[in-house]
C-alpha cells in the first residue's frame, strides 16, 4: 500500500493557501457589495497582500496580513491585519482589524472571508459562542439615509451669504460629497499676491477657485449636533468625514476628478504592465497650458504644495476643535492651544481649561490683534447658537490657518516658536516633525515640485552633490531616517547611514545622487496619463534598482531647503546687464531665522540715519566656490571658512562690479552631478546689504560686511558647464554696479505680479449653479428629524440635566488599580460588543439624569477595566444629601473584567467617595449575588446595564442605606471573599487569578 500523504503544516501550508488564493480566488470572496481580489506575497516573510474592492463606486483598498509565525500556521498562528491608506472606512477597518487579531487562528481564506462579512454587513457565521451575538433589532434603522434636505438646503444659504459657493456631488442614491470654494482672485485681496506666488505659482492662474471637498457622509446631513459631537444617526451608520483641499477652475470639481482624487488606491492598468504597446504613450505639458485653461481642464481638481498639510489638519483635528470651542465657548486660537496641550499631557480639557485661563484669555488677546492688522475670514461660530452649518465653519478655518499658515508646523499644526513670521510654510523644531517632513514627505509634495519647479530641484541636487563630491557637505546632514544604504569602505551588502562617518556620508550621498535619473525626466514620469480609477505613477516606479534610500536623499535635497528659488525666465523679470550664459534665480525669501535678524537689524541699525532712511539696503555681488553654495543657500553667508584670504578684515566680502566676482571668486565645480539639466559650474550671488558702509569692516576697494545679519542674499546668478567655454563672462558696465543709484536696475516683481492679477481678474466670471446645487437651493420646507441629544429641549429652553465633571473623575484615577494584565478572544470580543452597546445607549438617552450612570469615553481606554459614574439619586435618600452636602458629583466606579468574562462575573469597585460600611459595599469592592459565579447573571453576562441599575437599587434602597464616610481605607479584595464567605457564595476556583484581578501588582 502506498503510504498517505500527510498533509501540509507550517510555511509549505501557508505558501500553497497563499498559491492557492492567487491562482483560483474562491467564489465565496465576492459577497456582492465587496469582494477580495488579487492576493499577492508582500514584501516581509509571512504577509500577504489583497485587494477589497467596493462594487458601487469601485473602491480600491490594500489590505496587510502579516502571519506571526508561519511555522504554526495554521494552528497556534495569529494575524496581524493593517490597510496603510483605509480612506473613510478607516474607523471600520480597524475595528475589523481588531478582531482579527483577537481570532482564534484560522487560515488566510478563513480571515479574509470573515473580513467581508463584517465590512458587508453580512452575518451568516453561526455562532460559536454562548453569549448573544445577534444584531440589534433596531440597528437596521440607522443604516437608511437621513438626510434632512432643508438644513442642506439652510446650509448653502448661510455659505453663500458668506461669499462662498457651496455645492453638492451625488455619487450614489444617498452618498454625496459637498464642496465650497472661492475664487482665488478675491483671496489677492487679503493675501498680497506675492506671498500666494511664494506658496505656490498655481494661486495666479486664471479662474482658479480653492475648493474644500468634504467626504463620508453615508446618506447623514446633518452629521454634527449644535454641541460639536456628531448625532446619534451618524454615530451608528459609521460616518467617517474626510477633507480634501485643492485647486478647481470651476467653482466645485467634477465628480471623476473628485472620485480619482480621494482614491488614495487604483487598480494597475494594463497600460502600465505594458501590455498594450501600439497605444502612444501621452504626457501632461504644465508649461504649454494656456493661460485660461482649456475646457477638458475645468474639472480638474489640483492638489497644491500645502493640499497634505492642511487635510490632516481638518482630518485630525477640526472636528475636536469644534467642540472645544462649543463647550467652552473659546475662540479658534484659545480652542487649539487647549487642544494642543490637552493632547500633549494626556490630559481632558475640561481640566485644563481651568489651570489654562490666563493663558487662553492672552490667546484671545492676541488673536483680536492680529485681526486688526491680517485678514481673517469671518467666524460663522459666533452667530450660530442652536446649529451649526458645517460647510460654513469648516471653509472658514481652512481660510483662517491657510491665511497663516506660514506661522504653524506644516506637520504638527502648532504655532512655530520664532521670532519672525517666514514667508514659506516651513516645520518645527521637534524631531519627530523634522522626520516626518522629509522621511515621509509630510510637507510640500516633492512630487509637486518635480513637476511645477523642475529647474530649481535640479538646482538644489545639483549643489549638493556638489558640496558632498568635495567633502565639504555640513549639517544638517539626512540622519534620522533610518537609510540602508551600500558600505562605502568594507563593500558590506547595506549599512544604516546614520552609522557612517561624516565623510563616509558625504560620498554615499554623492554615490545614490548618481543612480538618480534626471529630473526632467522623473517630471515625464509623474505626468504620464493614466485613465480613471488607476494608480498615478510614482517615481520608485521608475527604476526599481534605484535603492530607497536614494528617493530619500532626493526628497532630503529638497525639503531642506527653506527659502523659495523661482527661475527668471523672462528678460523683463532679470538684473539687466548680466550675460546670457548666466540663469538667474531669485529668492523669495530666505532661509526663516536669516530674516528675522536682517529686518531687526535693519530697523535698528538705520534709526537716525538719513541717508540709510532715504536708501536702507544697497546690493554687491558675492562669489563663492560651487562646493559652498549648498550651505549658503540655507545658512546665508557667513566666514566661518578662509577661502581666499582676509587682506582687508574679517567679514563676507562683496564686489561693487559683479565681474569681480564671477570671475575670481566663483570658482568652478570640479564633479558636476552628471545627470543634471542646468549643470551649474558657478554661482554668484546679488545680495542685499544694509546701507551703512562706514560701519562695515571695509568700503574699499570690497565691502568687507562682519555683520552677516545684515545681509541677505536676494538673487542667485548660475553659470552651467554648456557655456563655460562657449561663452566669456560679458563686462559689466558702470549702471550695473551695486551702488545706491543703481537699485533701480534691479527689477521688482511687483510689475509682474500685476500684470497676472489682471489677467486673472479678467478671466473670472461668476459661477451659474448647476442642476444638482440649484435643486438643493430650492429644496422644499421639511419635517426636520431633530438627532437625539443628551440636553433635550422643552419649550426651546434646555431640560436641566446631570453635567459630567470630568476634573472630578480625573482626580480618582490615581485610586485605580493596574489595568488588568490577562486577555482572551473570547472575553475580547463578548466586551467589544458590550462597550458598543453601552456607549449606544448612552449616546441615545434622552437625558442622563433618568439613565444614571455615565461612562466618560476619556476615562475608558481600557478594554479590561471601565470607570462608570454613578449620579442622580433620589434627593431625598441620605446618599444624595451626603452627595450634596461635601459637593459630589458623582459615585466613580472602576469595573474589571478577568479572562474567563463572559463566563466569568466582573469586579465592580466603588473608587471615591468613601462609603461607611452597610450591606453591599465593603472597602469599596461590590458584593452581591448577581455578581459572583453562582448569581443569576450567568450563565453569560449579556449586558452591564442592570447590573447598574441593580447596584444602584442597593446603594438606595437597604434598610442600612449608603452613607459617606471619612478616612475609609481598606482592601477591596479581603471584604469581598468576607462577604462571599458570609453569604456562601462561589467566588473564582484561582485565589491567584482572583489577586491579579483585584489588587495592585
């Protein structure tokens, strides 16, 4: 007899259910609403990736697992399971996520089956547990569109009196994405028009239109209530609102452009793959756009260099501000600085609001100020009281912090802590910004300035390999962010860079610049066409023996770079008199501390003066070897290094003739990056000085400047290798040098800047509304369905209602003991369930003065342990007197639930205020049949709520009733094994489980 096979275990077993999945995929992996396609190994040992597809819109989301040990799959294994981009199905993925992990083991088709059910609201698993795991009866009523079409409708009333226009796009039968825009030429009012230039050349094109596109409704308007919390409705059909910022040449996008821009995932083309090489390969050309856009284009909605940033604020932060600023009736500015340091010390802002009052009112201070002397928008939270237009208040915070933005972190939203506003939205001091803004591209797009200011990222990689060919790069060098990069010396296969000396970093730096590919044509790359609904292209993509790490380097090459460099392309934008083989750039503005300095110094040094008051700044050229100019171009000038002697004093020394300078100073590159377009061989710089030369160093023959604060470098002059031999330097006439009376020979942008608002100003014309948004304005009177609050209204007035004091509760949480160390899937998922239930009621309640209790969300982070606020007793028990009398709020109560829960009963504690012994309570622990492994709540505690109610009916109703006492310190666990013993009640087999679970380790 042949022997039997035996069957497959550990890794061979999960690489062929992992074979199987991609060859076949199981026809009970397409449920209809989603489906689960294109399984594929990832990139660690023991993952897989796949693809949930979402029928309708066809939405695309990645989904991880990752096996925690392939060789006890399937039977002792677990599954770690992450989407890194879930869209607005983040809150349900992870929750999915979660349970996936709390799983008994199961194979990859078993998870990803269970995955569907729960994303599709299926549920045709039986059900493997003893506890109830059926749905609400009532769920089903908050899964069917509530939208109230008259609020939509007063919503758009209010955004268009404000000069906005509002707008809607219906994607499906109920789900919608609203829009709000203005046009970008009114914002020139507001803004000066250089600064929008300086954030981005995309502001001053004709008919462009910032549009804020919100997200995730699911069929709910109006999704938030007058209280900033989101109603009831909202709250259980699991609306997950995004935001979306960008540019539109129409007052709203359309919605093939919205749907392809909100898709963080697309499906590979078979274009890409290659498969259809007859088709002519298209690209996007930015600079032969017209100037008033084409009619294909009037669509588009645009991504700018500050689109990221301010959509993970919105994301993250907007809808918790609101809600601070309506429960404590703050201002934006006060709201985010008690939001800040709420999440920095972990701390609820109702109890910081207090420590923080002086603070917050000089917030308010401040804010009044600068309102007086910038423009920000209107603030719609001041008039509105009993409801607020979510379209209207969330524009016009976008207004507020883009108005300001270059005073926060493009990372961490806080206020930059400098003395001097920089004109170029720039990133904190922390670390962890610092990382996140160039490791994760977390600032401006790098992307985008590949495409939109091709020559000046060719520019600044240009100079530093440069600087690092010639061993002279300095800091601040790319550590930090965990490069595996080849060893220079010992040729090991990789090496962290962060490892390498600083001369072994320079050449490694100078070695992954080569392997890039020219800029110019990673532009071509990222502009290919790519047809609806598949992925844009990336520039790993383009080459993939390019290492990471070199992508990191680019990116690092970038955004280092604090000042703005923009090409002057056109003769009327240049310093006249310069030869033609030199291209010239000019700064916007320097790096953000240089600044700061020159206009303090500036202000002080000229008081007094007549002459610097009638001519404050003149201008000399500086020349400096090509090795340096990486380090100027973020530091300014300094003379830190001798280069060509100091005959005339220390000090950065400038020519009035800028032949002086091009021609001895700016001395060539020896190593030009080889893949560059501009080539750069040398560089001068055209600086601004303040015009003070008797108390410069030298004025003769040189302007020898040792105060490097007066200097700021304004121009930068590029001489490229093509035309070093061909073309001499041109002699620069006497009108060139850089006298006081030349200043005008220096060009102004202000002339051009101008001319672009006139033409932007001539290209706009008003929106007419289209069927969708004129159907909204004229939407009929209706019935409104008001959400269910926890403050319900009599007569307009609010009912009187018990007031959660968080200081209170927060004061007891020392008192509690350590969360509980132990776990299982079972009492995992039986307590997630629970939690949900409770909080649902909560939610619902018409007042919670009748339901009794509160669980505070920001005391409850702890799956195992609870904190559950007893309150509003009878006024006329002795309790509620005591309660009264010594100004109680509430009776806190910790719950711990030991692993064995559902099976298994809680431990309910009483943690403050103390209590003088009586039947139920001793040392605070709650001894009573209904909670012991014989009381009636077993065979599964299905739900806590009686167990309240219960506990409650005791607290009031002995014939010893509750009453508060002084100094009461005793152990909870020893008066709770007493009173079982007393009563001959079964308390749990373990004593030690029983110690884990009640007292301090």
């Amino acid at each position: 007899m042949a022997p039997t096979a035996k069957p497959l275990k550990g890794r061979k077993r999960f690489s062929a259910d992992l074979h199987e999945l991609h060859t076949t995929c199981p026809s009970d992996l397409d449920r209809g609403t989603w489906s689960a396609q294109s399984f594929r190994a990832g990139d660690d040992d023991g993952s897989v990736e796949f693809d949930l597809i979402e029928s309708r819109d066809r939405i695309r989301i990645v989904m991880h697992l990752l096996c925690s040990d392939t060789s006890e799959y399937p039977n002792t294994h677990s599954f770690f399971c992450h989407s890194p981009e879930p869209g607005s199905y983040g809150e349900q993925v992870k929750e999915i996520c979660d349970g996936i992990l709390s799983d008994s083991p199961s194979t990859i088709h078993e998870v990803v089956k269970q995955f569907l059910i729960s994303i599709s609201g299926d549920d045709d698993s039986e059900d493997d547990h003893d506890y109830d795991m059926t749905v609400d009866e009532d769920m089903s009523a908050f899964t069917r569109p509530e939208i109230c079409r008259s609020v939509l409708r007063r919503d758009f009333e209010g955004a268009h009196a404000a000069g906005y226009m509002p707008g809607v796009i219906w994607s499906g039968s109920s789900e919608f994405f609203l829009t709000i825009s203005v046009p970008v030429v009114e914002l020139t009012d507001k803004i000066p028009a250089h600064v929008l230039m300086s954030w981005d050349s995309q502001f001053l094109l004709p008919r462009q239109h910032l549009v804020l596109v919100i997200s995730g409704f699911w069929g709910v308007y109006p999704p938030v209530q007058s209280d900033g919390t989101l109603t009831f409705a909202t709250i259980h059909s699991c609306t997950s609102l995004k935001f979306y910022v960008g540019l539109s040449r129409k007052y709203k996008p359309s919605k093939e452009h919205v749907i392809a821009s909100l898709r963080r995932y697309g499906l590979q083309s078979e274009q890409q793959n290659g498969v259809e090489d007859d088709m002519v390969e298209e690209y996007i050309d930015v600079d032969k756009e017209s100037d008033t856009g084409s009619a294909e284009d009037d669509g588009m909605f645009d991504k700018f260099s500050l689109s990221s940033s301010l959509e993970s604020l919105l994301d993250e932060h907007f809808l918790q501000l609101l809600r601070v600023r309506r429960e404590f009736k703050l201002g934006w500015a006060a709201a985010e600085e008690l939001h800040w340091r709420s999440q920095e010390l972990q701390r609820p802002p109702a109890v910081l609001v207090k420590e923080m009052q002086e603070e917050l009112r000089q917030v308010e201070e401040e804010e009044q100020r600068l309102a007086g002397s910038r423009y920000l928008p209107h603030d719609p939270l001041n008039k509105q009281d009993c409801h607020i237009n979510l379209l209207e208040t969330a524009f016009a915070y976008l207004l507020r912090r883009f108005t300001l933005c270059n005073r926060y972190c493009v990372v961490c939203h806080k206020k930059l802590d400098t003395e001097f506003e920089a004109l170029k939205p720039y990133v904190c001091d922390s670390g962890l910004c610092a990382y996140q803004y160039y490791s994760l591209n977390f600032g401006p797009s790098l992307e985008y300035d590949i495409c939109k200011n091709t020559e000046m990222v060719d520019l600044l990689v240009s100079l530093a390999y440069a600087a690092a060919a010639e061993q002279v790069l300095d800091e601040p060098l790319p550590r930090g962010l965990l490069l595996k990069v080849p060893d220079p010396v010992h040729k090991h296969p990789m090496r962290d860079f962060d490892t390498l000396t600083v001369n072994e970093m320079r050449t490694t730096i100078m070695q992954l610049i080569n392997t890039l590919p020219p800029i110019q044509d990673m532009k071509k790359h990222l502009e290919k066409k790519v047809f609806a609904g598949t992925n844009k292209p990336k520039l790993k993509d383009m080459d993939p023996s390019i290492l990471p790490a070199a992508w990191s380097i680019l990116r690092w090459c970038v955004a280092s770079c604090t000042a703005h460099l923009q090409e002057l392309t056109e003769e009327e934008d240049q310093v006249q008199n310069i030869g033609s083989q030199w291209r010239q750039f000019r700064f916007m503005v320097g790096a953000p501390d240089k600044e700061a300095k020159f206009k303090n110094a500036l202000e002080k040094e000229t008081h007094g003066d007549s002459n610097a008051k009638k001519y404050p700044t003149l201008y000399a050229f500086h020349g400096s070897p090509l090795k340096n100019w990486h380090s100027i171009i973020r530091h300014g000038l300094w003379y830190k290094t001798v280069a060509h002697g100091r005959a005339y004093g220390d000090g950065v020394y400038f020519a009035r003739d800028g032949i002086i300078s091009m021609g001895s100073y700016a001395t060539v590159g020896s190593q030009p990056w080889r893949n560059s377009m501009i080539a750069p061989s040398a560089c001068v710089a055209l600086a601004e000085i303040i015009n003070l030369p008797q108390k410069f160093t030298s004025h003769n023959p040189y302007y020898v400047v040792k105060q490097t604060e007066w200097i700021m470098c304004r121009y930068l002059l590029v001489n490229t290798f093509d035309s070093l031999y061909t073309n001499r330097l041109t002699s620069i006439d006497d009108a060139a040098t850089a006298t006081k009376s030349n200043v005008g020979n220096i060009p102004q942008p202000s002339y051009k800047l101008e001319k672009l608002l006139g033409l932007c100003q001539d290209a706009y014309v008003p929106p007419n509304l289209d069927e969708d948004d004129s159907a909204v304005f004229n939407a009929p009177d209706e019935e409104e369905t008001k959400p269910k609050s926890t403050a319900p209204y009599i007569n307009g007035k609010p009912k009187r209602d018990w007031v959660h004091d968080a200081s209170w509760v927060e004061k007891n949480m020392d008192l509690l003991l350590p969360p509980p160390a132990d776990s299982t899937p079972v009492a995992t998922m039986a307590l997630q369930k629970e939690f949900r239930a409770m909080m649902k009621e909560q939610g619902s309640a018409d007042s919670l003065a009748t339901l009794g209790w509160y669980m505070p969300p920001e005391f409850n982070e702890n799956l195992f342990q609870w904190v559950v606020e007893m309150h509003s007793f009878d006024p006329d028990l002795p309790i509620a007197k005591d309660l009264k009398l010594k100004g109680v709020n509430s009776l806190v109560f910790e719950i711990r639930f030991p692993p064995t829960f559902p099976h298994s009963p809680p431990f309910f504690r009483l943690v403050m205020p103390r209590f003088l012994p009586f039947m139920q309570v001793r040392g605070g622990s709650i001894c009573m049949d209904l909670l012991t492994s014989a009381g009636e709540m077993l065979p599964s505690y299905k739900s806590l709520h009686p167990c309240l109610l219960q506990i409650k009916l005791a607290i009031s109703s002995t014939p010893k009733p509750a009453r508060l006492a002084q100094n009461w310190e005793q152990r909870a666990l020893s008066w709770y094994t007493r009173a079982a013993a007393i009563h001959g009640w079964k308390v749990l087999a373990n004593p030690r489980e029983m110690e884990r679970l009640v007292t301090r380790c």
